[in-house]
C-alpha cells in the first residue's frame, strides 16, 4: 500500500467513525500520519474577554499538608525518584495554564489560545498550575509534597478558562462548541510537539455527544503528527462525567463477549482519550485502588491512578493548596486530570531512564506493570493501577496486555455459494443416455424385424 493510499483509508475510517453512522456503529478512530500540520502563532479563535472573576485557591480546614500526600505514598513515588526525576524531558501541559512558581524553576510559556498575545503563564483556574506542580514541583522543606518529576522541563501551553468567553459569542450550541475546541486542542498539541516535548500532557477532555457529527479530522492529524512523527507521548484525562455533555458510558455486557469493551454501547466520546492506542488515557481512583464512580469510562481507558487527596502548588506562588472554588467556597481538588498528571509524571521518569524508547514501548511499561483488577481490563481502569517502581524497573520493554482497545468485530456473512450444478447435469445425462438407449433398442429392433419380413 502506498503512502497516499494509506492516509486515504485512515482518513475514510475516521469519516465512518465521525459521519451520519448510528451510534451502535461507532469504532475505534484512526490517527492520520500525513503532512506536518500547520502551526501558526497561539491564539483563540475568536476575540475574547474576561468576564468573570479567577477561581480561589488555599487550603481545605482540618488539613495537614506537613505529611506526604496519600497519593505519593501509595505509587511509592519516592523510591520511583531514587531511579530517575525526569532529568533531559520537557512535558507540554495543555490546561488553563501554569503560574510561575518558585517551585517550578523549569517553567517556560508555550502560548495561549485563550487570550491573543498572552505566553500561557497566566492561570485564572488554578488547574493547570496544580497539574504543573503534580508533574515537576521541587521539594521545600516546609511540607511533604514533591513532584514526580522534579527535573523535568515544563511549557505552559493555555487552551480554556472559565473566566473568560468571546466578545461577540457566535457558538449556539454543543456541537459548534466541543468543534472550537477539539480544533483548540489539536493546534495546541501540534504546537507542544515542534516545541520539543518529550510528553505531552491534556488532563481536560472534551466530552463529544456519541450522536453529534463533530470534525475531528484536525485533532485525528495533530495526534499521529505528535506521536508518530515527532515521538512524543501523549497522555490523556478520561473526563468526569456529571454535566449533559459528560454523561456516564453504561458498562460492559457480559453476554456480549465479541465487544469485549462495549464501543457499541458509547454514548459519550472522550477526546482527546479516545484516539488510543496513540493516546494513553487514564480514569482516576482512590489512592487505594478503589475507581471513583464520577471517572468517565470507556473501551479507550488504558490504566488509572490516584485522583483524590490531591495537593500540589497553586497559582501565587505561595504554598501548597487542596481546594478550589469561589471565595469562601473551597471544595477538595480530584479529578481525572490529576490522575493524568501522575501517570504524566511516570511517563517523564521513564523517558528520562530510557530516552532511546519510542513512544510504544514507555506505554506498554505503564500498561504491563499496571496491578490489573481482578476482573480483568475494563472501562473504568483499563490495564489497572499504575505501579511506578515496577514500570521502570523492566530491563527490556515488556508487551502490552491483551485485550485492550478491541472493538466490536464486523460481521460479514459469508458470500452464497453457488449451487453446484454437476451432480444434476450429471444425472440428467445418464437420464437422457437411458432414453436414447432405450428408444435405440426400440426402433433398432423393428428395423431389423422390418428387413427380415
């Protein structure tokens, strides 16, 4: 098959998956490797402003930050260090942006699709500066919180805030919304990867009504140019379901064994998470284990990890926060964006252990190593847990799990075969014969009879 040929059907596949097809139709994406995307200046698609106030941050009453986050504790986080601390990987975060931070000494702008001119160093949301410091954040004495990653390198790429909507607002609805911005987030992932980053991190997904035809060809493009062109690692939030555009995927029918991760089922598509194998996605748990039941599921969820209990810098500068919310108003920090931003963290102290690994093979590490539920793979933690030490302590890349992203196999009866028609031409001849010879005999006899009277 020739190049062009094979970005066609890519491209017809993922036309199939995103056209008028019914919502029982729906399968797996394909990522198209063609042309470099285009990759223009950082900036929102429409002007924009902001009309709200920045989100609070601080700290949760009857907290004790003192101690080592549970979630820190429960990957072992620090053992993991004494093996690698991300030194020589850069990781783009594409989220609200990331604020400055004396305890983010790596920390440069990416660029901002938020607000024209800006560099993505501002974080009206918090979010993305509590994913920063997940991933990288230095010790301080103070406390007993470090990021996974400590040496890595850090672009703040902004995509989203709250705070801000378009000055003059020309989206109506759902679907013209989620196009602007899976758009937003296929430039801003093109972008991360001519920048250098070695991981590439988007904790928020966008959650796309199964039934809505929205274009993701832009998104399909910037995903196989990131990961198969530039050799970046990819790693996804599975999103939180709750909202009308995050409506909970129902679980696997058992009864069903050929659709072992029920894609036909799918009422609420993740994106970026569902472009996997090329995007690693995580849900997100208790620090125990336990899946939190708010963690969108879904046939592409590969592994999980902590996303409660969750403390890590906030945008200020100052220490370490545990609630966001309105002044007065905190309420704990958890979600699917910061169990992306752990296993994103993982993902660094791998690259940097083993830099000669391509994108495949940092994911099966993760997917290997991961403590399987006793179930088996399934929507909600995909491979399972993810185990750190256990991760970068393969000498060699294992194989991945069995089992993971099958979709639904298509059923084609098999062609009518032709009747045979031998065995009738067969008899019909031996038919004829005995006629032939019979009327033979007949008329042969009264000849004979005839000439002999």
């Amino acid at each position: 098959m020739t190049f062009g040929r094979a970005v066609a059907t890519a491209a017809a596949g993922l036309l199939l998956c995103l056209g008028a097809a019914p919502v029982a139709a729906l399968e797996p994406p394909e990522v198209v490797v063609g042309p470099p995307p285009p990759d223009e200046p950082p900036g929102p698609e429409f002007a924009t402003k902001q009309d709200k106030a920045c989100l609070a941050a601080g700290v949760l009453p009857d907290s004790d930050l003192s101690r080592v986050p549970p979630p820190d504790l429960a990957l072992n986080l620090g053992q993991a260090r004494a093996l690698s601390r991300g030194a020589g990987v850069t990781v783009a975060i594409i989220d609200t942006g990331v604020h400055p931070h004396q305890r983010l000494p790596n920390l440069v702008g990416g660029g901002d699709y938020v607000l024209a001119g800006g560099d993505g160093l501002a974080d009206c949301d918090a979010h993305g500066t509590l994913v920063a410091g997940i991933i990288a954040g230095a010790a301080d004495p103070a406390d007993g919180f470090t990021g996974v990653a400590p040496d890595a390198g850090i672009i703040s790429i902004r995509v989203r805030s709250g705070a801000f909507s378009a000055e003059r607002p020309t989206v109506r609805d759902p679907g013209e919304q989620a196009a602007v911005e899976i758009r937003t987030m296929a430039r801003a992932i093109t972008h991360a990867a001519n920048m250098g980053a070695g991981v590439i991190a988007v904790p928020l997904a966008v959650c796309v009504p199964a039934d809505l035809q929205v274009d993701q060809s832009m998104l399909s493009a910037a995903i196989g140019y990131a990961v198969h062109v530039r050799g970046a690692l990819l790693i996804a939030g599975a999103g939180s379901a709750g909202n009308s555009e995050c409506a909970q995927n129902p679980g696997i029918d058992p009864a069903r064994p050929t659709d072992s991760r029920n894609w036909r089922d799918v009422k609420t598509i993740s994106a970026p998470g569902w472009f996997a194998p090329a995007v690693l996605t995580v849900g997100f748990t208790t620090a125990d284990g336990t899946p939190m039941p708010e963690s969108l599921t879904g046939p592409w969820v590969a592994l999980a990890a902590p996303g409660t209990g969750i403390e890590s810098l906030g945008p200020g500068g100052g220490g370490l926060i545990n609630g966001v919310g309105a002044p007065g108003k905190l309420v704990p920090v958890g979600g699917s964006s910061f169990a992306a931003a752990y296993v994103a963290g993982i993902a660094t102290l791998l690259r940097s252990r083993f830099p000669g690994e391509t994108p495949s093979e940092i994911s099966a590490r993760l997917l290997a190593s991961a403590h399987a539920p006793a179930r088996g793979i399934d929507n909600v933690v995909g491979a399972g847990l993810v185990d750190p030490l256990a991760a970068l302590s393969y000498r060699i890349p294992p194989a991945p799990p069995s089992g993971l992203y099958l979709s639904t196999p298509l059923a084609v009866p098999e062609p009518p075969r032709q009747r045979d028609r031998r065995p009738a031409i067969v008899a019909a001849t031996v038919m004829l014969t005995v006629v032939l010879l019979g009327l033979g005999g007949v008329f042969g006899g009264g000849g004979l009879v005839r000439r002999h009277g």
